[in-house]
C-alpha cells in the first residue's frame, strides 16, 4: 500500500516512530563516523550528517514499530547511552581490523628504516608513518573491493533484528569479545608484516657479516636504500597472499558484529 507524503510525516512524527528514529539515528551515525571514509576530517560535516540522516530515513522502515518503554529522562539518558554504546561497539569492530594493517605498516616501516619518514594521515590529520599510511589506504581500497561497505549495511539491517531500539545492554560478554578483537588486531599485524619483517632482519645480519670481512664499507649508506629496496620488492610479492588473506578477514565482519550484539541483546 502506497503512502501519501502527509502519511508518511505523520508517521515519522509519532511519538514511538519519534524516538525509534531518534535511536536508529544515534546508531547510524555513530557507526559512520568510526569509518574511515566518513569519519575523516576531510569530508565535511555536513555530508557525513546528509548521508547518515539518508540511511537513517531507510533503515527506519526496517525497524520493528513497537512503544519504547521510556518513562522519564533519565530512562531515556540511559537508553540513549546503551544504543551510543552500541554503535561504538559496532564501529570499533570494523576501526580494529584497519588499525591492524596500518599496525602492519609500522612494522614494516619502521623495519625499511621509514621511521624518520612522517606524513600527515588526512584521515585523522595527525603524523603517521608513510608505510603505515600506505598500508591504511591499502586496506580501505580492499575494503571496498571486498564489499566491506555492504557488509556493514547488513550489519546495519541485522542489528536492529537482533537489538532493537533501546534493547541493548552493555554485558561484560560484550567487552570481553571486544578485548579479543582487540587483541587479533596484533595477530593480523603480525602476520601480514611477517614476510617483510623477517627479510629484512636477515638482510641486516647479513650486512653486520659484511660488515665484519669488510669493515672499509660504510655499512650504514649501503643498508638504508638496500633494507627500502628489499622491504618494497618483498612486499610486492606478498600482496598476492595479503589481499585474499585480508579479503578472508572483512568476510567474517558480519558473523563478528552478529556475536558482539548476540552477547548484549
């Protein structure tokens, strides 16, 4: 049945659509602003406000249309609190995944001898090393390509199923899963600088050999251009087991974000 623009305001103005809307808001935008592409300095506020309004305006038709049980301010500070709670929950899985590659990237880099090498991340507009700003946009770029950005809208969808409206409660459940996501974002570092990391440092033994038969070589003008040159060839050839391994990764970003709301719905 087709609605008529003056039906379709009456019903977003109703009390219990008013404030499913209101949470369905904070949810959203939460979220978006954890991402890295909306959540960065670059992009005006204003867009990033549009487009979570936007994608507010069609979640809400997906949210179940049922009373919210707020008797008073402070009940209502509450829920509020739980559904911005929930949404850092939620962005916080996706922010620990990319943190994990730009990690990569400081290992590499600081491996290659880069750690003098400082660039402005737009992102966030603070200094990050180049590596590791080469590695974040990397794995933004493999975030796209992997469909990540539809992964998060079914996460989206499937989290106003799962907890609706006000129906999320912070258990420790849910912090303990969030501290090992935290600490796989390690594990993910380690094993994507690996290859990088452990070339390099046999490159470096070698040079202290070299170094030793030939101690007239300046070891320090040959070692920081060969270490850049091993450390960038190398890492060419491990994308070819990064990128899936990476793909794998943003896969397994619903069924992570559905066990984080399982344990506080």
């Amino acid at each position: 049945m087709k609605l008529t623009m003056d039906e379709l305001i009456y019903n977003l103005l109703s009390p219990d659509r008013l404030y499913s809307f209101i949470f369905v808001l904070l949810r959203v935008s939460v979220i978006l602003f954890l991402l890295p592409i909306f959540g960065g300095v670059s992009l005006p506020t204003l867009w990033k406000a549009g487009f979570a309004l936007l994608l507010t305006l069609l979640l809400s038709q997906v949210v179940p249309d049922q009373p919210l049980a707020v008797r008073n301010g402070l009940e209502m500070a509450v829920t509020l609190g739980a559904e911005l709670l929930l949404g850092l929950v939620l962005g916080l899985s996706v922010r620990l995944i990319l943190t994990g590659f730009e990690m990569a990237g400081q290992f590499m880099g600081f491996q290659m001898g880069f750690t003098i090498v400082n660039v402005v991340d737009p992102q966030s507009g603070s200094q990050t090393s180049i590596m590791a700003q080469f590695s974040y946009i990397l794995a933004i770029l493999i975030f796209l390509m992997a469909n990540g950005h539809h992964y998060l809208i079914q996460a989206l969808v499937r989290s106003f199923e799962l907890v609706p409206p006000g129906g999320f409660v912070p258990h420790a459940e849910v912090f303990a899963k969030l501290a090992k996501l935290s600490s796989h974002m390690f594990t993910v570092a380690l094993k994507i600088a690996a290859p990088v990391m452990s070339s390099l440092l046999l490159a470096t033994i070698a040079l202290g050999i070299v170094s030793k038969t030939v101690p007239q070589m300046n070891i320090l003008i040959v070692g920081f251009p060969l270490n850049i040159g091993i450390g960038l060839v190398l890492l060419g050839f491990s994308m070819s087991t990064v990128v899936p391994y990476v793909v794998r990764l943003f896969g397994q970003l619903l069924p992570v974000m559905e066990r984080l709301m399982q344990a506080g719905a």
